[in-house]
C-alpha cells in the first residue's frame, strides 16, 4: 500500500477474481509461495522473488528502497527483504495505535455485527434445555448465526455445570443438567470481518438459582458493571485500573486475566492490565472517543466449583459510552 497509490493485492492462486472491482483495490498479482506447503518445493526460489517483485514496485512509486513495515510475514522472506535493500521495521505498534480509534465506516459494521450476535445469541437461549450437550448448545448459537448471514466463530466457549471452573473450557459432550449455569462467549465475526465480543451466564431449566449461584453471579455483575462506570472519553487507563471493582480473595486466583480489551476485527489494543500496588503501571495512555472496548468479569468459586463469566461491549462517544450489546442478564440469579 502506498500513501498515494497504488494499492495491489497479491492474492491467492485461482482466487484474484474475487478483488476485481473492488474500490479499494487497484491492481491484483498472484501471491508468491513462502511456505514450505505452498511453495510447491520451491521455497527458496519463492522467497527471493517476492521481495524482489516488491522492491521493484517500491523503486518505481517511491524512487528509491527505505524502511518497509512488517505486520506479519516468513522470516525466510523478511531476510530476504533486506538482503533486497529494505530496513525491517515492526508495524505491531503503529498498526495498533492505528485501529485503535474506529472510523464511522467501521462502526456501523460493528453495530450490524452485534445485530446479527445478539439475534444469534437470543435463539442459543431460547433453544438451552437440560439434556442437550454443550456441543448443542453451542451448534444453536452458530447456526443462528451462520443463518443470519454472520461469518464464523473464532472459540468453542460454552461450558456447562463443573466445567464452568476455571474459565476457558470449550464446549464439549457433557450433557447439561437442571440448574446448570452455562456460560457463553460470543467470540464472533459477523460483518464485514468486524466481531462481537460481549458473555453472558444462564441457568438452564426453569427452577431458581441456587444461593452460592446467586452470590457468583452477583458479584460479576457487579464488577462489570462498577468498572464500566468508569470508563469515559479522556479517562486514563491507570485511572481505570486503579479505580476497578476489587475482586474477593477467593476468587483472585480464577480471575479474568485483565479488565477489558480493545475490538475491531479481533481482539485489539489496549489488553488493559490490573494495577499492582508498588508497580508502575504498563500503559500510559487513555480512552478516546471512537474507541470500541469489552469490559470482562470472571468470578468463580473452587468451593462450589462453579464460575460466572459476563461481558459487555462499549463504544466510547464523546460524551460518555455506550453499550453496544444490549443483551438482559439472567434475572433468575440477579434476584436476591
């Protein structure tokens, strides 16, 4: 990509068509080989000719070879970029700051993602019974999503009953009993390569929660809602963090492991850290409007051996911020 253009795409064998007419492509090439796999067995030949068919595409826009960005790439064609002329720089941060702030464009796919998430969401609750599996379970919601037009989902997160503890089980045969809480991360991209990242716990059945369900559930919703409170346009990140939801001893162990993440296409800048008393803090930087941010809570029990995972998706305006997955919470054990 160049500031002034061209913009060319190298893309893969038998699949240019798919960029023609495309407005922000001007031109497509067949992309190179630079994996043992897809080199055919000529890796070594692959590797040297697309450096050298960038370079020249550089010399002939810019006039001369510089410093070239690298996002993502083989380290066998890294080095051979340089032996082409380039000096390697790492695009990780730039890029990251770059995606940072969303553009209007952007945003309105994030909002007919989350249309598609929460529709999808909704037909996952509705369907949950006891004596499905948590394969099932989660076969609803990606069915409803894939039916709504949505693209794929990126984890597994659907856990069930004991599988609740510790958090990150993916979703497996175990069939789901009377009065299980079950957990749900959305994970999705639903629009346009844009995702969806907010969580919800049910209960499935019809009975009421049990107390110590009650109480786990109570404090994450809490916790999410008390850090939430705290986020605004010009709000420091260490402000953030050091003003966050205390999490009780028992469940510091098992705890999400940072308070929220930025979302664009996945999962994006910043991861925002705890703040640990006697450390500085990593990120010196603070929230801006345009800013798309998923607030995290985990609270679980190794007593009980159960956990209660929440989420909810904001988008920093500049007055404030605003809830992009409006999903309700599990009444059932938000009531005292």
């Amino acid at each position: 990509m160049f500031a002034a253009g061209p913009t060319i795409l190298f893309d893969y064998l038998g699949g240019e068509h798919l960029a023609v007419g495309l407005p922000t492509i001007d031109e497509v090439r067949t992309a190179h080989g630079l994996s043992h796999v897809s080199s055919n067995g000529f890796l070594a030949a692959e590797v040297t000719a697309m450096p050298s068919e960038v370079a020249t595409l550089v010399r002939k826009q810019l006039g001369e070879i510089g410093p070239l960005a690298i996002d993502s790439f083989p380290f066998a064609s890294v080095d051979s970029l340089r032996a082409a002329g380039f000096r390697i720089t790492d695009a990780d941060i730039p890029m990251s700051l770059t995606r940072r702030v969303k553009l209007p464009l952007e945003i309105a796919y994030m909002r007919e993602a989350m249309h598609r998430t929460v529709d999808a969401v909704r037909h996952m609750q509705t369907e949950l019974r006891p004596g499905m599996t948590e394969n099932e379970a989660w076969s609803r919601f990606v069915g409803a999503l894939m039916a709504g037009h949505g693209e794929l989902v990126s984890t597994r997160l659907v856990e069930s009953g004991p599988n609740t503890f510790p958090y990150f089980q993916e979703c497996g045969t175990r069939v789901i009993e009377e009065g299980d809480l079950v957990c749900l991360d959305t994970d999705a991209i639903a629009f346009e390569s844009h995702s969806v990242d907010f969580s919800r716990t049910f209960l499935a059945g019809d009975g009421p929660g049990r107390p110590e369900q009650r109480e786990l559930y109570q404090r994450a919703h809490e916790q999410i809602l008390h850090n939430m409170s705290l986020i605004g346009p010009g709000v420091s990140f260490e402000d953030v963090a050091r003003n966050a939801g205390p999490i009780p001893e028992e469940h510091r162990s098992s705890r999400y492991y940072c308070i929220g993440h930025g979302l664009g296409m996945i999962g994006e800048y910043p991861n925002l850290p705890f703040f640990i008393d006697g450390k500085p803090y990593s990120l010196d930087d603070a929230f801006e409007p345009g800013m798309v941010f998923c607030v995290e809570s985990y609270i679980g029990s190794a007593s009980s051996g159960e956990g209660v995972k929440l989420e909810d998706q904001l988008l920093v305006t500049e007055t404030g911020v605003e809830v992009m997955s409006d999903y309700p919470f599990e009444e059932r054990l938000l009531s005292r």
